[in-house]
C-alpha cells in the first residue's frame, strides 16, 4: 500500500538548490520613472558588508601596530630557550654534552638542532619580520576599506560592488590557506561577507539587481 504521492519522483539536492538561487522572474509592469524599493535583504547584506569589512579593518590595523612587540616576544622566548640549553645541557648546537641525563635527553635533543644568533642578526630578522608583518597587515586593512566601499553601494545596485566582495571572499581564503591567518574576528568577518553575497543573488536582493541592470541598460 502506498500513500498518495509516494510514486512521485524525487527532486535532486541540486535541482532544489538551483530554484532557490534563481531570483525571482522580474514583474513585467516595471515603471522605471518610479523608484526602486531596496529589499530587507539588500539592506541587512549592506550592514553584514560594513561589519564584515570594518573586523577586516580592526585585524589588519591592530597586526600592524603590534608588530614590534610580536618580533619581541619572540625573541624573548628564543633567549629564555638558549638561557636553558645553557644551564641545563652545556648550550646550544655543539655545545651540548655529549652525554646528557636521561631526564634531560629530550631538552639536550632539541638544543642540539636549535642555533645560536647574535644581536645584528636577531636585528636584522626583526627588520625583515616586521616588514612582512606590516605589508600583509596593510592589506588586510585595505580589503576591510573594499568590503565597506562594496556594501556601501550595495543599495545602490552596483555589479561591481558585488564582483569586489568576491574577490575580498577570494583573498580572505587565500590567507588562510597560504599565510595560516585564522583569528576569530577575521573568520567571522569572511562569514559575514559571504552571507552578504548571498543575499544579492537569491531572492528579491537577486530580482534587485537585476532590475537595476535592466533599467540602466535602457537608459
């Protein structure tokens, strides 16, 4: 016994997701002398763009403003590791006895690989880090400005606006997967960003848009 519709087929995942990302067909009784209303998706995709594009911000500034004192905590702990090596196993590289205790073996072996560096050169790895630290960090900062410029004119429209928080969405993947940047606020921020996305291709933000384009391409 079967129930009413049960030999109906079945709609693919793929199928019911294309439906949903397929905005709206356009009213056909458009009046371009009348203006556009902005869609509560479009305006919540605007405030997601803006917060997700000022966390970018707060990332990128505050990176780049720790800088030094990221540079010297690190060498504060690498002075703190050769200080043990020193009191504990004889020193560093070559430096460590030959045979150490049992219960100092694992610290002896990893002083052995480790490397003694003088002040210059800890100077000059300082130099180069920082102004790794501070190039990468300006960029981060300046995807935050592209994504609050990009959700601006969100309102308004704008393809371009939309192709810019895919190329942010883009660059944000990149760093995570080639620079390792994993921070909290930075994670959110790509999330927010890419809910915004979203929200200019389904729906009546996705009828929007393509309203806008229609009209523009009228003129």
């Amino acid at each position: 016994m079967t129930t009413p519709g049960s030999d109906r087929p079945r709609r693919g995942f793929l199928a019911g997701l294309s439906e949903r990302l397929t905005p709206p067909a356009l009213p056909e009784d458009d009046d371009p002398s009348k203006p556009l209303r902005i869609p509560t998706g479009i305006k919540v995709a605007f405030a997601l763009a803006l917060l997700g594009g000022l966390m970018y911000l707060v990332v990128g500034t505050a990176s780049a403003l720790s800088s030094n004192s990221q540079f010297d905590r690190s060498v504060e702990s690498y002075k703190s590791q050769v200080a043990e090596c020193q009191a504990k196993v004889g020193g560093v590289g070559d430096q460590v006895m030959a045979d150490p205790p049992a219960d100092l073996a694992d610290l002896a072996s990893r002083c052995k690989s480790g490397v003694v560096y003088t002040d210059a050169q800890l100077e000059d790895m300082r130099s180069k880090a920082v102004t790794y630290n501070v190039l990468l960090s300006v960029g981060v900062a300046l995807m935050g400005v592209a994504a609050i410029a990009a959700g601006w004119y969100l309102r308004a429209g704008a393809k371009w606006a939309k192709r810019v928080l895919i190329g942010v969405i883009a660059l944000a993947f990149a760093g995570t997967l080639l620079f390792g940047i994993a921070q909290v606020l930075w994670l959110l921020a790509t999330l927010l960003i890419a809910v915004a996305l979203m929200l200019t291709i389904i729906g009546k933000g996705g009828q929007y848009f393509a309203l806008v384009a229609m009209r523009r391409a009228a003129k």
